[in-house]
C-alpha cells in the first residue's frame, strides 16, 4: 500500500541511525507518508457520520485503524509518536472507532 511501500524500504537500511532519519522523513513536512494522511485526512473530513464509508462501522474503518495507528505507537524507531496529530479527522477517527465496545474488547490487554 501508499504506507507501507516507502516505510518498508527502510527495512533494508542497515544503519540504525540513517533507518531512523528515512523514517522521521517520510512524516516530516512534505514527507511521503504526509501526502497519504492529508488525504486520509481529507476523505474523513467529507463524511458527516465520522466513518470512512457510509455511517457504521465497515471494513475501510478498520484498515485505515489498523495501519495508522502503529505508526504511532513508539515501535518503529524515527517515527515520532505525535506524528499524525495535525490530521484532525484521522485523530477523531481513531479515538472513534478505538471506543467501539467490540474494538475496545479486542484491544483491552493489549
């Protein structure tokens, strides 16, 4: 996907330093990954209901969940965990669909 393709070429890099500075490029101003979140972004501003599709719950949800929210998480070294903060509707998403019964059942030891 637009996420994962340039975030897993800097898998390969061997250097952890020069991993880090690739990835803290990539959600930098002008950043790759910062031209997919603008537009994730942009897609949920447009829905009235708060969900990607429609206004339940639908697989697209899950997926834009899934993917954004460990590049958050602190696990993949140069990737700040403040990195999705300015997407205002990514961040409403988020908090939305983490606080649905079922999701916030599976996750809870997490």
């Amino acid at each position: 996907g637009e996420v994962f393709g340039p975030l897993g070429k800097t898998f390969a890099i061997a250097d952890e330093a020069g991993k880090s500075a690739a990835r803290a490029a990539l959600v930098a101003e002008g950043g790759e990954l910062t031209k997919w979140f603008a537009f994730v972004d942009s897609l949920l501003a447009k829905s009235s209901s708060g969900f990607a599709v429609g206004d339940s719950l639908t697989l697209a949800d899950i997926c834009a969940f899934t993917w954004l929210q460990p590049l958050k998480s602190g696990w993949l070294d140069g990737l700040p965990k403040d990195c999705l903060d300015t997407y205002t509707h990514i961040t409403k998403h988020a908090k939305m669909v983490a606080n649905i019964p079922q999701v916030k059942a599976y996750y809870k030891d997490a």
